[in-house]
C-alpha cells in the first residue's frame, strides 16, 4: 500500500480556516482569495468536492 501524500501547508491552512466559518461566510467575497488559495493547493480526491463549491459561489455571484 502506497503512503499518503502530504498536504499542502497552504491547502490544510486555507482549510484550516475554511472549515471554521459556516457556508455563507465561506462563499463571501471576502473569503474567495482563501477559496482559491484551497483549490490551487488541493490534493487530487479534494478538488472535486471544491470545484463544486466553486460552482455554488459561481451561483450566488
């Protein structure tokens, strides 16, 4: 069995902090840098739940 990849630093922090505000605060304006900053540093199985989100905050704006 093959070891996990580490994660990002720059991905677990943007999570980090993602993870503690509720979903109108991560969809905000003033959190999209941090989004993004999630998804340039995802590792592959992430994106697809990220990309999703990405198309919610896509919606709303």
């Amino acid at each position: 069995m093959k070891p996990a990849k580490k994660q990002h630093p720059k991905f677990i922090e943007a999570m980090q902090k993602l993870s503690a505000m509720n979903e109108d605060e991560r969809l905000s304006d003033e959190n999209k840098e941090l989004f993004d900053q999630a998804i340039a540093y995802a590792p592959l199985e992430a994106q697809p739940a990220l990309m999703a989100i990405q198309r919610k905050y896509d919606e709303l704006h």
